[in-house]
C-alpha cells in the first residue's frame, strides 16, 4: 500500500498518532504537502463522508477521525505556507452560529496564513454579532464564513446583514464556503465571493484585497 493510502486508512481508523507519524514519513520521503493534503487526509475524510452519510459509522468515529485529520494538517501547516510572506490584512474566520464543523475552516485558516494573512479565528459556533465585533476591533478586510449544514447556511445571509446594520459592508469583503454552499447561494444572501477548496479561498482572499 503507498504511504498515500495508509495516511488515508489510519485517518478512517481515527488512529491520529498513527496518522501524524505516516504524514511526518510522507514528508520526509519529500511528497509534497499538497499531495499529502488531498490524496492522502481529504481522501480519508471524504470514505467517513461517504460511510456517515450512509449510516454505516456514527458521530464518535467521525470525531476520532476529525481529530486525526486535524493533528495530520497541523504538521503540514508551515509546508503549505509561502515563505517569507509579508502580511496582506486581516481575515476574521469562523463557522457561523449553531454550527460545529471546524475542518474545512481550519484548512482554510491555514491556506490563508500561507497567503500571508492575519487570520482572526472566531472558532465554531459565532454569531453574527461576533464577525461584527471583530471587524470593527481588528480592522478585518475579510470576514469568510463557513457552514457544513443546510440548517446553517442561512445564518451567513444575517453576518451580511449585520455588517450592513453596523455600517461597516463597504468596508469589508464576505467570503462564503462549506460543502453545501454553492455560487448561487453566495449571489443570493450578497456575498462577495465564493470558492469550493481552501486553496482558491487564499487565492481569491488575495485577488479581493492583497
Ligand atoms: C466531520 C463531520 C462531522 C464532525 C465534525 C468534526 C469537526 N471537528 O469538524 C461531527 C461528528 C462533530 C459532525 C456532527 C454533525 N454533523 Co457532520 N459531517 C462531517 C463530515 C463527515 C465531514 C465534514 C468535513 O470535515 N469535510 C472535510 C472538509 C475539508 O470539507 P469542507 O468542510 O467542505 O471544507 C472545504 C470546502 O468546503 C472549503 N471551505 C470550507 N469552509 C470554507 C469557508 C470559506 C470562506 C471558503 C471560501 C471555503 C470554505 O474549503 C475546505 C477545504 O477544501 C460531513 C460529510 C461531508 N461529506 O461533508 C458531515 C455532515 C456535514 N454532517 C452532517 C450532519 C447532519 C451532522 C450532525 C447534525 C449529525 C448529528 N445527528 O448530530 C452534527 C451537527 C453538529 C453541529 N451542530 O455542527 C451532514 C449535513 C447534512 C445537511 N444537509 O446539512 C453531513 C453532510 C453528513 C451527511 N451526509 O449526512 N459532523
């Protein structure tokens, strides 16, 4: 089996001291960091998707996964990162209220700083108040909202909402993203701009205010 898929089995398993051992060796052996990202964690996560979805596993697997996932990109955090950069600005980032999925922002988080941003991480579960709050006492250029439930998406309609109220929409730039969110969803609650993959997020972060 490649080192590839064992990273990809050992995340499934939820085994993360495995999965960080696997990564550092897939590293060493000079495997790009991108490579290990995609083909070897996200592969993982994407079976838990699969096998969740399918009721084949529950929640508690798919928290020892996530937290295999999280240990595994961790180390891979200063690969992804460009060298050298100088800050762009700042990007307030969480997953919006009621919602607890912190994956897909964390590689978002990370692909950001690689861009050579300063991300405020508001964490999981953030009110629209709170985007708000950090705008107005970080000068954030970006607010980017995350949400992994349908339940949940509608709550980044109210983060513009709220920017709107508080004065501050011209000032900012909202960036959208998450499973279920699409281009369509993004025009239609005013946001600025949507991306399916955290690469592109920092690609686009830097397009709108680099
Ligand atoms: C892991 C997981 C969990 C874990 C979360 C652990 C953690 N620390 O995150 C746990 C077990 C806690 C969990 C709980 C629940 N989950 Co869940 N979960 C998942 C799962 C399997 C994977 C999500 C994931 O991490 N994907 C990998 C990451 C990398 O992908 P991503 O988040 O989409 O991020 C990428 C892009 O979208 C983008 N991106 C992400 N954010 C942003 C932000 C911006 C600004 C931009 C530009 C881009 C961007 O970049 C990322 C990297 O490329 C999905 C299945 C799936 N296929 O999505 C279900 C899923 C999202 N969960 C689901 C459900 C139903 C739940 C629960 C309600 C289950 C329950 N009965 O309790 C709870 C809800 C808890 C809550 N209040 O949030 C459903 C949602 C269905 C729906 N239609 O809303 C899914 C789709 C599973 C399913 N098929 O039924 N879950």
């Amino acid at each position: 089996m490649s080192i590839l898929a064992e990273i990809s089995e050992a995340l499934q398993k939820g085994k993360r001291k495995q999965v960080t051992a696997l990564v550092q060796q897939a590293l060493d052996e000079g495997i790009p960091a991108p490579q290990i990202l995609n083909e070897g964690l996200l592969a993982g996560m994407d079976v838990i998707g699969v096998r969740f979805r399918d009721n084949e596993i529950f929640v508690p697997e798919v928290l020892v996964a996530a937290r295999a996932m999280n240990a595994g990109a961790e180390l891979l955090k200063p690969h992804l990162a460009e060298a050298g950069a100088v800050s762009k600005g700042k990007i307030a980032l969480g997953t919006v209220k009621g919602d607890l999925h912190d994956i897909g922002k964390n590689l978002v988080r990370m692909m950001f700083e690689g861009k050579g941003f300063e991300v405020i991480d508001l964490g999981v579960d953030v009110a629209p108040e709170a985007f708000v709050k950090a705008v107005q006492e970080q000068d954030c250029g970006i607010v980017a909202c995350s949400a992994l439930l349908t339940t949940t998406m509608p709550v980044m309609g109210e983060v513009v909402k709220a920017l709107e109220a508080a004065g501050l929409r011209d000032k900012v730039k909202v960036m959208v993203g998450g499973a279920p969110v699409n281009q369509e969803f993004a025009a239609s609650i005013g946001a600025d701009a949507y991306t399916d993959d955290a690469a592109s997020a920092a690609d686009k972060a830097a397009e709108l205010i680099g």
